[in-house]
C-alpha cells in the first residue's frame, strides 16, 4: 500500500512540537498514535509508524521529549543508551500524557482519519506510556510493548475501561517476571486485558535495531497486535 509521510506541527496549549505523520492512500482510516522508545522517533519508530501506515492506519509518532530536546534521537549503543534514559528522567510523565492527548486530537482531526476511533501502541518507555494513556485519555484500545516501570503505577489499572494488550519478554531485565506477573494479576480482574510474554526474549526484541531482537517473538507479537487492531479499530 502506498503511504504518504510527513512531520507534522502538534499544538499544545501556547506551544507546538512536532510529530511524525503517515497515512495510506484514501481513506478516511482509523488512527493510532505511536508512543517511542528513551531514544526518541528515531528510525526505528518511523519505521513502526509507516508499517501501521501500511496495514491501512493513519498515524502519528509525536516528539514527546519535545520539552527537554526538540527532535533528540539516539541510535543503541551502550552510550547512547546511557544518554537517552538521562533524557527520559527530564521529562515529567503526566506532561507526556497531555502531549499524546494532543496527539490523538490532531489525529483526530486529520481528514486522513476523520473522527474515527484512535488507538494506542508504545514501546519500552512508550509502553508505560501507553499504559498510563489507556488508563487517563481513554482511547479506543492500547497495545504496551514491553513497558518499564507499570508495576509503579498499578492502582491506575482499574480507571482503564478500553482493551489492552501487553507483550513482554521473559528475560526482560529491565522488567522482572515478578513485575509481569503484578501486570498480569491485575489483568485477571479485567476482560479488556491481555498480557502476552515471550521465551527467552529480553528488553526490546521488536527492535531489530537491537541486540535483543528476537525474530520469531516480534513477528508474533506484531500478528497479534494488528489482529487485535483489527478487532478493536473500525
């Protein structure tokens, strides 16, 4: 399918930062917002956005370190990923929250998608987010990969209302199977939720950017989110 992309200008109050946009021919098309990584929409995220793109959404992926570093990306090396989580802790979460809202409002208001039902997808930092999205800007489904730091925010499980799947990888030492199985508890008390793990796969392993890639795992979980999309997205 053919997609067109481009960055977009994000209003935020008095500001404005930017987003980046892809969306298939015609339409109008169900939206999602991609929540990134610690490093930023970087390659690896655009490449997710146009991919949804190409499954047949209208998507944007907002610059949500906008407020520290307009524009920061950052590659994977053991410096890199040093540099961007010290870029992550300058960014207050419930602020983020409020720039995905305004993300979802301008997605909304695309004549690419046209009002229709938006969802959610984010990876790693991106995956709390999305988590923390589901449970204060209620869109239509949320799909969190491999989110860091959920188990923090537990209590917020029972404002989520929308369905919600979880990916996670069983050899995660960013997230102990400890951790997954709080997210999992909590899942139990909902019909709307599931949580998906993943043998041996560690943090990142849709990210074929990083060492943790794992192949088999990533493909499963990308069948499993567009079919979940497609249940949940008109």
């Amino acid at each position: 399918m053919s997609i067109r992309t481009e960055m977009l200008a994000i209003p935020v109050g008095q500001d404005v930062f930017q987003g980046f946009f892809a969306a298939p021919e015609g339409g109008p098309h169900p939206g999602i917002v991609v929540i990134q990584e610690v490093f930023g929409i970087n390659d690896h995220i655009q490449n997710v956005t146009q991919r949804l793109a190409e499954a047949g959404y209208t998507c944007i992926a907002p610059d949500l370190f906008w407020r520290a570093q307009p524009g920061f990306t950052s590659g994977y090396s053991p410096e890199e990923i040093q540099t961007a989580i010290a870029m992550r802790q300058r960014i207050d979460d419930s602020q983020a929250a409020e720039d995905i809202r305004a993300a979802m409002q301008v997605l909304i208001s695309r004549p690419e998608s046209r009002g229709i039902k938006t969802g959610v997808v984010g990876f790693c930092w991106g995956g709390l987010m999305t988590y923390l999205s589901a449970a204060r800007l209620a869109p239509a489904c949320a799909v969190s990969y491999y989110g860091g730091g959920i188990v923090n925010h537990i209590d917020e499980f029972a404002k989520i209302k929308i369905p919600i799947m979880f990916h996670f990888g069983e050899q995660d030492s960013s997230i102990p199977m400890d951790q997954v199985e709080q997210v999992r508890q909590a899942a139990a008390g909902s019909a709307l939720a599931t949580v998906h793990t993943y043998a041996d796969t560690g943090h990142g392993f849709n990210c074929d950017m990083r060492p943790d890639f794992h192949p088999a795992s990533a493909s499963l979980a990308w069948e499993r989110t567009l079919g979940f999309f497609r249940n949940h997205l008109p």
